[in-house]
C-alpha cells in the first residue's frame, strides 16, 4: 500500500469512528427522551387517578395531539411503548446505549424479567440486529437453554439472567430442541439426512444464528480416513470462543447408541489428526429427530470425548408448553430438594 492509499485509509478510519460515536449519541439521546416522555405519561396518570379505559383513552388524545404538533412518531403504540419503558426500567442508567429504541421495543414484549434480562445482555454480547432479536425471543431461545441438559434450576436461570451465555464449557452453547424454521420445511414432510444438510448449507447464515456466538463454519461431508475406510462428518464447525472444533451429525430418527460411538470415534480422530496445539478437545453434537433421555444417559455415559445429543423441530414450538416444562423442572428441584431437607431432619 503506497503512501497516497495509507492516507486515505486513516482519513476513512477517522470518519468511520465519528459516525459511530455520532450515531451512539443520537441512539442515547433517543432512548433518555423516550424514558422521559414515559415517566411523564405514568406521572400524568397518577395525578389524575387514570386508570383501565381512562388511561388507554389518555394516550389516544394524546397521539393525536402529538402528532398535529410534532409530527410523526408519536402513535398510541408508540407512546405505550415510551411508558413500559420507564415502567420496566424505572432508571435510565439499566438501558445500554449500545441497543436502538427498535431493540427495546423487542425486548419490552418479554413480560418475565429474567428471560428479559437474558436477551438484552446476550444481544449486547452478540451484536444482534433486531431481526435477530426478534428470531432469538420467537424461537424461546432463553427456555431452550434453560432445558438442554435435561434439567435446570434456580442459579443457571439467575446467571443467565446476569451474564447471558458464559461459553465456559461446551455444553453451555447446546440447546433443546434447535430450531430450523427459517428452511420452510413442512412439520411431518420425511426428508433424508443429505437433504436436511443441503439445506443448512443453503441457509447456512442463518443456520449459524441458530448455533450460536463464536461458530465458523469449515465445511460440509469431511472426510476421516481409517485404514482403507472412508467416514464422513456430515458438518464441522469451528467455535473461536470454545477454540474447538465441533462435529455435528445429522440423524433422522431417535437417537441410537451406535450414533455415540461413530462421534467417538470422529472425536478421537480430530483430536490426533486435525488438532493444532492451542486447540481444545473437539466437540460432538448429534442433533436427532427425537432424543429419550434415558438413551442418551445410556449412550453418551462414561465417553473420555464430549458428546452431546440434542434434537431439532422444523416449526417454532409453543412458547407456553417450552416455559411450562422449565417450570416443571424447577417444582421437581424445589420438591426433591424439601425431600433431601427432611431426610437430613
């Protein structure tokens, strides 16, 4: 690079970084009015007792004089939306200025607090656009999380609450079921496992989305070589959080004990063959059409390499039997741990 194009590069990077902070400040300044207009508004409310229709028929009026006076963007659902957030965030220093007002507008429709929580640090820590966001709070990414290993409790949804995903260890990226809505597929059409993974290529963007922060995908069939037989890892991935390489094979049906086995082995061959030094042990994921618990404890037990079973939906499941199933580990936890407590009486 001549010294001519260095110049213009620094000149770019000079105004590349003032638009950034000039956008920051736009974005602070919106979200610090739009508080201020929603503290007004419950304090409007309050002092004149308006409640139920009164209140709805409060911010009608006002819309409509709003938007005579100022223009544009002062609709009813806009002025709700100004008013939960002073609601939902009473002091102005919990909101980032790092998120849009589009963001939070998002994320104002998470009624639970932790689950909330979850999606605003982890859209921070993600760069999320907010039709990511949107995807991420549609699919119930914070209850599938919550059910990947099979059980949950108290201080795993406190910190993700706190902390989004930590990414500490493998099993922390898994979730249960993953879900595959953006390919369109219908929810009973049979497919083979070679069109399943077309697919995935195809919308491999998303497709990365749904795995999860840090993933690179490497490619697709890789081939291990054992004596004279060739295996092949339908999809590998590279997660640079992790720093390993994670193995993902694609089952149809149920999963099987023999599925473990041939991840072992893949595992083992990485592990010696394609590993560099600073690389960490690979990890396995076989994503089934169904997986029994019982199974995979079964199947997956004892193994020296970290293999993970979990299952995949084409459609976008029900977010009330998903937060029902989270609720019914944490009363089973509550209840086994009052079982524990009179045992030790």
């Amino acid at each position: 690079m001549n010294e001519f194009e260095v110049l213009v590069a620094e000149i770019r990077s000079i105004m590349d970084e003032a638009r950034a902070n000039v956008s920051r400040e736009i974005n602070t300044t919106m979200l610090n009015t739009y508080w201020l207009i929603g503290r007004t508004i419950v304090e409007g409310e309050q002092n004149g007792n308006l409640k139920g229709q009164y209140g709805k028929k409060l911010l009608l009026e006002l819309s409509k004089r709003l938007t005579k006076e100022l223009g544009r963007g002062y609709s009813r659902s806009n002025l709700y939306n100004m008013r939960e957030l002073y609601l939902q965030y009473p002091k102005i220093q919990t909101t980032s200025g790092k998120l849009s007002w589009s963001h939070y507008i998002e994320l104002l429709s998470v009624q639970d607090k932790d689950a909330r929580a979850f999606y605003e640090q982890e859209c921070i820590s993600s760069k999320w656009s907010v039709k990511e966001l949107n995807r991420q709070i549609g699919t119930s990414l914070f209850e599938r999380l919550l059910l990947s290993d099979g059980k949950t409790n108290k201080q795993k949804l406190l910190a993700l609450a706190k902390e989004g995903i930590s990414m500490s260890h493998p099993k922390d990226m898994l979730k249960q079921p993953y879900v595959f809505e953006f390919l369109g597929v219908p929810e009973n059409k049979p497919m083979l496992e070679k069109e399943l993974e077309a697919k995935l290529i195809r919308h491999i963007e998303d497709f990365l989305l749904e795995l999860g922060r840090g993933f690179m995908f490497v490619g697709s069939q890789q081939r291990v070589t054992l004596g004279n037989i060739h295996y092949y890892v339908d999809m590998v991935f590279y997660n640079k959080i992790l720093k390993a390489y994670v193995l993902i094979d694609l089952k149809m049906d149920e999963l099987k004990p023999e599925h473990a086995g041939q991840m072992n082995m893949y595992l083992n061959y990485y592990k010696t063959e394609v590993n560099d030094e600073n690389d960490n042990p690979p990890v396995g994921i076989i994503l089934c059409k169904t997986s029994d618990n019982i199974v995979v404890e079964y199947a997956l037990g004892g193994l020296s390499n970290q293999v993970f079973a979990s299952s995949y939906v084409y459609y976008i499941p029900d977010k009330e039997v998903l937060i029902g199933e989270v609720k019914a580990l944490l009363e089973q936890e509550n209840s086994e741990c009052g079982v524990k407590a009179d045992d030790n009486k």
